[in-house]
C-alpha cells in the first residue's frame, strides 16, 4: 500500500532551477491546504493498479500525524510564485527498544515531491529540515518505512542521510468480501475494556520492539473501534479478567479504523478485468453459501480496519487468532465502504503464519530504516546501541497512527 514514503528521485521529470531556489517552511492550513492537496493528488498519477491515497476525509493533510502529542509538516515551496511543491510529515513518540527499555523516537512518514519538481534536491531539503526538528525535540532515534521496492527512496535514507536498513515486518491485506464468514465453533469473542487492555497489552509486549508509552491514548482514541479477545467457550466461565490471570489458550488485537483520515482506490485495471472482479462480487452477494473469494469494490473509494497489538498464546492460540481476523473482516462487511483487513507483524512473529490474507495484495517485506541521533541516551541508561543489538523479542509492536 502507497501510504509511507514513496519516490521522490524518479527520474520522470525535472525542471531547469536549483536548490536555492526552495523554500522550506512549517505548514500553515489556511493557506496551504489547497496547495497541498493539490500536489499529492499529483503525486498519484501513473501509479494506476496500486492501492493510492486518493482523499482525506478531514480536509485537513496533517491529519496524519495530528493523533501523535508531538507533530509537524513542512512544505516547500520553490521559485517566486512560492507554488508548493514538496512535503513531509514527521513525529516524535516514546517506545520500547526491547527489555522495558523507552527511548524517544521520531518518525518520518508521507514524503512527497512534485513530480514536474523532482531530482531538484527538494526532498533532500525537506528530509533535513525535519530531521533539525526532530533533534530539537529529544528524539534519540528516526525511522522511515517503505516499500523495499522502492529504490529512490531507500536510495535517499541510507545513502544521503546514513538510515541503516533495520526490520522488514510483513504487511497482510485481506480483502472484505461480500458475505460474512464463519466463526470457528466453540470460540467466544469478548470486548476488552480499554484499561484491561492497556494492562495486558504493556504485559504481553515488555520486551517487544516500537511499543508506545502512550498505549493508553491510542486505545481510547475515536479512531481505535475497541480490543477483542478471543477464547474457547469452556474457558469462559474460569476466566476472570480482574484478577489478572491470563487464560490458558487465547489470541488478541484491536481494531483500527481509517475511515475518517483517507480513502484508498485501485486504479488502472482494465475493463474486462473490472467487469470479471464485480461479477464475482455480485454471484458471492447473491449465493453466500459458496463461500467464493469475491474480489471486493476496490474501484470506487474506500478505507481500511488496521489490526494492531495482535499476540497469541496456547495450543488453541492459532485457531483463535484466525477467528479473531475473521471477526475483523465481519466487522467491516457491517461498514458499508470498509474494503480490507489489514495487519502488519514481524516477520518472526508466530501470528504471521495464521493471519488471513491476499498473497496479491501483500507486501512479504516491509521496509524499515532507522537512524541514531546521538550517543549519550545509550550511555546514560547502561544500553548498547540500538541499531546494532540483536531483537529482544520476535514481536514488532506497529503503532496505527503510523499507516
């Protein structure tokens, strides 16, 4: 999915101009909005049969990085007309680096460049301007995410700006279809309160990688749709959430949506394909009980539900975890404009086998590039460096605000 850092040196097209001639400045919504917009919108042409970030429901283009406590965009503008060619958002958070151990942590996401403006050193500007920030702020460390496909981009990190290569979570899209599906028998699905789920998650995910300090608020967020657990029905009636005790066998996760920050769509596909995809959708509408693997209304706009903080544990974890996903997928056939079920995980992690999902609409590696600002936090807390210290655990907490 197109919705992290995409190419900003293709070599498509450039204009006669140089580096001096831009401009980088913090965002300012009256004036900007429309510019922005504008200039994304761009951005997505010829990249038809991808999934492309198509609208922002909020109006708002830093609404991306709004639900972080600490955020900016920046834009740059380039020659007299000042027209706004490039952006960038970025964040800072605080989040584990394994063993119970916080650091503070920025994040770089939704780096664009005009594409009539590119190989102009617009992005090398933008990323600079908002690494200064980051550093300003008390981040220790700064990660990008993208596509491993995706050469310019890497290109740009790790050889202009020294990011080293870090982790490869696997990114899985399931498609909503047309019919509901079955949940597995004697499996009994609860809603978590958002305070026993905070207390399970920061148990389960001690010695993880990237869990935020601020569990909490992202779990009482509007965005977030609630925490479900997952058990064998005999388990039940044992199992009292107040005493703290986990159950034998269950699987967890919660639900993210994205319906109020952008929509997504598939462009480029051609007309008898079109036709073939919207047939099946239509058949499995009609006969449910085939169960057919309709392809979903992708071609019209639409959002995602993002499944984050997802563990599993038990012999029965496995066939909880796929029921828990299956739950997911009914939740958005019950939201009209829901078109997939989306999870991201490392590529250790056990949920990774038994998550449900489109091998063809999936990345098998995600790409994460990371960055040390300075050495004296490490120092500090008694730490070896973070970039070259071996997973304390194969479970990757991704933060939903991150997508």
């Amino acid at each position: 999915m197109s919705l992290k850092i995409v190419a900003v040196n293709s070599p498509t097209a450039a204009v006669a101009g140089d580096e001096k001639s831009v401009v980088v400045r913090e965002y300012d919504e009256e004036k900007d909005k429309a510019g922005v917009e504008e200039m994304e919108r761009l951005c997505e042409i010829g990249e038809g049969g991808k999934l492309s970030l198509v609208a922002d429901l909020l109006g708002d283009p830093i609404c991306r990085v709004r639900h972080f406590p600490s955020h900016i965009m920046l834009v740059a503008e380039y020659g007299e007309e000042r027209e706004i060619v490039g952006v960038i958002r970025g964040c800072i958070k605080t989040v584990t680096r394994g063993h119970s151990v916080y650091v503070n942590l920025a994040y770089i996401l939704g780096l664009r460049v005009a594409p009539s403006h590119r190989r102009l050193g617009i992005g090398k500007k933008l990323v600079h301007k908002l690494e200064e920030w980051c550093k300003q702020n008390g981040a220790e460390y700064v990660y990008m995410a993208t596509d491993c496909t995706n050469e310019a981009s890497i290109n740009l990190f790790t050889r202009k700006f020294d990011y080293t290569k870090f982790r490869t979570p696997t990114m899985l899209v399931h498609p909503v279809h047309a019919h509901y599906k079955p949940l597995g028998s004697g499996i009994a699905i609860v809603r978590l309160n958002p305070k026993l789920a905070e207390t399970l998650y920061r148990r389960v995910f001690a010695d993880s990688e990237f869990f935020p300090k601020d569990i909490d608020k992202i779990l009482c967020n509007k965005l977030s749709l609630g925490t479900f657990m997952a058990l064998p029905k005999k388990s039940l009636p044992k199992w009292d959430p107040k005493t703290g005790i986990l159950p034998p066998s269950f699987a967890i996760t919660s639900v993210w949506s994205t319906k109020q920050l952008f929509r997504l769509q598939v462009k480029g596909m051609s007309a008898l394909k079109h036709a073939c995809c919207m047939a099946s959708r239509v058949l499995d509408a009609w006969m449910p009980w085939l169960m057919l693997p309709s392809f979903p209304d992708v071609f019209r706009s639409f959002w995602v539900y993002f499944l984050y903080g997802l563990h599993m544990e038990g012999k029965n974890g496995p066939r909880l975890m796929k029921s828990l996903c299956d739950f997911a997928h009914n939740m958005g056939r019950d939201d009209d404009g829901c078109g997939a079920v989306v999870a991201e995980v490392g590529q250790r992690d056990p949920v990774r086998e038994v998550i449900p999902h489109w091998s063809k609409f999936s990345m098998s590696e995600d790409l994460w590039c990371m960055k040390k600002f300075n050495d004296a936090s490490d120092e500090k807390c008694g730490s070896s460096d973070w970039l070259k210290s071996r997973p304390s655990s194969p479970l990757i907490f991704v933060d939903p605000r991150d997508i």
